[in-house]
C-alpha cells in the first residue's frame, strides 16, 4: 500500500474524527430515547394514551432544546477559534 501524503492523512483523521462524533451523537440519541421511554412508558400496548404521547412529546422537546442550545455553542466556540 502506498503512502499516505500529508494532505492525504490529515483529510483521513478528519474523516475518521466525523465517523466518531456521528457514532458518538448516534449512541446518546440511543441513550435518551431509552431514558424518555423509561420516564414515559408504565406498560405497553397498541396505543398511546395522552398522558404517555404528552411525557414522550416533552422529553422530545427537552432534547432538541439542549441539543440546539449545545450546537449554538460549539458554534460560537468555532467561530471565536476561527478568528
């Protein structure tokens, strides 16, 4: 196998680095959805009943607040690096 040049490596490690932050981000979605059914879900069935819909709608809603408020910082910490 040929050597890798420079340019070659440092684009592999960026890939590389993506790959494990989408697995990274892939398994904490994992891990909330098992917490919000854990909160939510007492038993079940074919249905949802309202009580159950509103818990998972708010659990849903909490994480794409804090996902959002995570994401605007980083990106201010990008920018603040960039200049």
């Amino acid at each position: 196998m040929a050597e890798l040049g420079e340019a070659d490596e440092a684009e592999l490690q960026r890939l590389v680095a993506a790959e494990q932050q989408k697995a990274q981000f892939t398994a904490q979605v994992h891990h909330f959805m098992e917490l919000c059914w854990d909160k939510c879900v007492e038993k079940p069935g074919n249905r949802l009943d309202s009580r159950t819909e509103n818990c998972l709608s708010s659990c849903v809603d909490r994480f794409i607040d804090t996902t959002l408020a995570i994401t605007n910082r980083f990106a201010q910490i990008v920018q603040k690096g960039g200049q």
